[in-house]
C-alpha cells in the first residue's frame, strides 16, 4: 500500500464514523500502522466462548452493512498488558447502501451475564478472555453479531495531539476531578491528582485533552458526560487532520506503537477503496445517528457492593434490533 492509500485509510475513520467517539478516530491509523508492517491482530487471548466461524463475513462483502465493536483501554498498569478492563466499548453499523452509520455507546459498568459463565460488569470480559470473550459476550446479551473488533490503548492519544499542535475547544461545562488517576505522569499505578478544566475557549495539549476526554468523576452524567467529551475532542481532531499529508503518515503511525488490536484484513485494498468513497458520501450530520443507553434503558444499583448499571432487556434488545440487525 502506497503512502497516499495508506492515508486515504487513515481519513476514512474520520469521515465515516462521524460522532461516534474518540476510539473511530483511531481506527484509521490502525489500518496505517498494521499496513506498514504487514501484521495483523486477531482475537487476542483465547477465551472460554470462541466466536463461530463464519464462511463469508458481513464485512467482506462489498456493499453489505456490517457491525464494528471498538474497544478502548487505560492500559492500566495495575493489570498484566492482556487483562486490562475497557474503559469505552462503542457498537457501530455501517451501512453502505444507505450511506449511513449507528453507533451505540455501551456503558461500562453495565452488569451482565458473559459468555461461557458468570455475570459482572461488562469491562470486565475483555480482560477474562481478549477480545474474543468481549465479542461473544457482546453478541450473546445484545442478540446481534459482530464482524470486526478494535482494541485501542489511549495512552497514544497524547502524542498524537501533541504531533498535531494540540486541540482547540470551548468547553460548556466545568470539569473538577480530585481523584484523577496520574499514572500518566507517574511511575506509581495508584497516585491520584486533581484536574480541573473551566467553563470557556480551550487551546489543550495531548496530557490536557487526555485528562479532559477520562475524567469521570463529579461529572453529573458520568460516564455518558465522558463519552460527550470525547465527541468533542473528536470533532476538534478532525480539524486537526484537515493539515495532515502522507509525509506525516510515519511519525502519526509510530506515535501508536504497539496501541492497537484489530481483526480487520488491511491489505483488502479494494474494499478500503469503496469505504473511501462512502466516506465522501458521508457529509450531513443526519446521516451518523447516536444512540446512549440512557433514561429508562437501565438503573443503578449496588452488586456485591460495586456501582452497577442493571440493563433492563426489554428496552434495549428493541433498540438494537431496530438499529443493528
């Protein structure tokens, strides 16, 4: 792949997945990154309920919608590199023929029965089993199937703002954190810090902006407060990209260095062509719908005594139904 494909690919997570939070970004730079060295990850580590085989992929298919699962990780170094909780786990339905895209964000604390046995908070099955455990889970209780995954460790995201000069936003509310993990900045796993990011225009380097788009504590909205954010600085991002050219493409790809996990085959380059090419069909803002599991769609409560968000199944599976199958 020539460097002006391996940016088209780079572009494409950008103007295809519109408004689906900070980990569709960095899709395209794992498209960029995995096509420079010809590797490619799969499930991760074997877990209790492997994914079924399937002869010929919704995604391989030219035309056909398919279902992407994005999964992003703290790389938290309190757990071994292939067992870490996902901090963000974002469905999106790609339809080409309507030229349309769905994402649904799906909470972290949401507790749920996994695949092959048990039941705890769903940021958990990444860590029992990779990512295959986290996609049989996510099909089992959502009723749908999944035909790619991308795993994504955020601790690249701060090199690449820095790479691109930094982001500016103006930011409506007030964030206040006195419990921010600083493990960003420290060698000890468990230091905390404050951060706080006031009302009005932000110009925000990549430590800024990282500490801005994870902080989820005091956040009346908690983690759906957060995953705003992300939007936000998304959006901001893509503003950034606006400057990038293909001499830029090496320093963007090693910043992500060992950052990413993805079942996609990268070097189907007619396919990344059509995704190209519907990615420049993809303009108005109407045609990326967002979906939060919000309101009626769960409640809280206290499971052995963790914060937990119980799913109430009847509101759900309808709306995924509607929107996924």
């Amino acid at each position: 792949m020539g460097w002006r494909s391996a940016l088209a690919v780079f572009l494409i997570g950008i103007l295809v997945s519109g408004l689906c939070g900070i980990l569709a970004y960095f899709l395209p730079v794992v498209a960029a990154a995995y096509a420079q060295t010809g590797q490619q990850a799969r499930s991760g580590r074997a877990g209790p309920a492997p994914l079924p085989a399937a002869p010929t992929p919704a995604s391989a298919i030219r035309g056909a919608a398919f279902t992407v699962l994005l999964m992003g990780s703290d790389d938290d170094s309190k757990f071994p590199s292939d067992a870490v909780l996902t901090q963000s786990m974002i469905l999106v339905r790609v339809d080409p023929a309507a030229r349309h895209v769905t994402m649904l964000s799906i909470p972290r604390d949401l507790w749920v029965p996994f695949a092959g046995g048990g039941t705890a908070k769903i940021d958990a099955a990444y860590a029992l089993g990779g990512a295959t455990r986290a996609i049989a889970t996510v099909e089992h209780d959502f009723g749908i199937r999944v035909d790619e995954y991308v795993w994504v460790g955020l601790k690249g995201l701060i090199k690449l703002i820095d790479y691109l000069g930094g982001v500016d936003l103006t930011t409506a509310n007030p964030v206040l954190d006195d419990f921010y993990p600083a493990d960003v900045e420290s060698t000890d796993p468990y230091a905390y810090k404050r951060v706080a990011v006031l009302p009005g225009p932000q110009h925000m380097d990549g430590l800024h902006a990282l500490e801005y788009v994870r902080s989820r504590h005091d956040d009346i909205q908690e983690d759906f407060g957060r995953s705003q954010r992300q939007q936000q600085v998304l959006l901001a991002l893509r503003t950034k990209v606006r400057n990038v050219n293909p001499s830029d493409l090496p320093a963007i790809v090693a910043t992500f260095n060992a950052e990413f996990k993805t079942s996609f085959n990268l070097l189907d380059l007619g396919r990344l062509r059509s995704l190209l090419a519907l990615a420049s069909q993809i303009t108005d803002p109407s045609q990326v719908e967002q979906l939060i599991l919000t309101g009626d769609y769960t409640s809280s409560s206290v499971v052995d005594g963790q914060d937990v968000l119980l799913p109430n199944w009847n509101t759900i599976l309808p709306l995924v139904q509607k929107n996924f199958t």
